[in-house]
C-alpha cells in the first residue's frame, strides 16, 4: 500500500495520507521540507503538489512562479488541475 511507483499531481483529499505513506509528514510538520523550486519552507499551508524526480519526492510551494515552472516541467498533466482553494 506505501508505494510510490507513480505519483502526479496530489491535491489536498489526499495530502495527508500521502505524507503518511512517504514519511514526509514529520519533516513537513518540523519545518524542514524546502520547495523544489524556490526553496521556501514548506507548510500545510502552502504546499500546493508532490512529484517525482530523479527518483525521490519534491516538493512545490503555492507560489505562481513555482507552479508555472512544474506545470512547464510536466506539462502532460501538471498544468491543470485546481490551485487555489
Ligand atoms: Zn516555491
């Protein structure tokens, strides 16, 4: 059940069993999970989507300019999708 074979674009019904599963809810909630693109710390707040690289799991922030440079890194799907609550 804890795989993370494939793994896209995760929205909030799903975050926190994803957290769970990848063991990142602790760093999250310890300050220590930067976003993948501008390196900000990462809050339950603002942490808008999880997603493959280089076989481990990075983060991105709410930030525009961040979420335009996944979407223009995965633009098969990342591109859409809701991104504001
Ligand atoms: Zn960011």
């Amino acid at each position: 059940m804890n795989t993370d074979a494939e793994i896209t674009a995760i929205y909030e019904d799903d975050l926190n069993t994803l957290l769970d599963n990848l063991n990142l809810r602790q760093q999250l909630e310890g300050g220590s999970l930067r976003c993948f693109f501008c390196k900000t710390t990462i809050t339950f707040d603002n942490l808008i989507c999880l997603f493959p690289d280089s076989g481990a799991i990075k983060i991105c922030c709410d930030d525009l300019n961040c979420m335009s440079q996944l979407a223009t890194r995965r633009n098969e799907g990342l591109g859409r999708g809701k991104y504001h609550r």
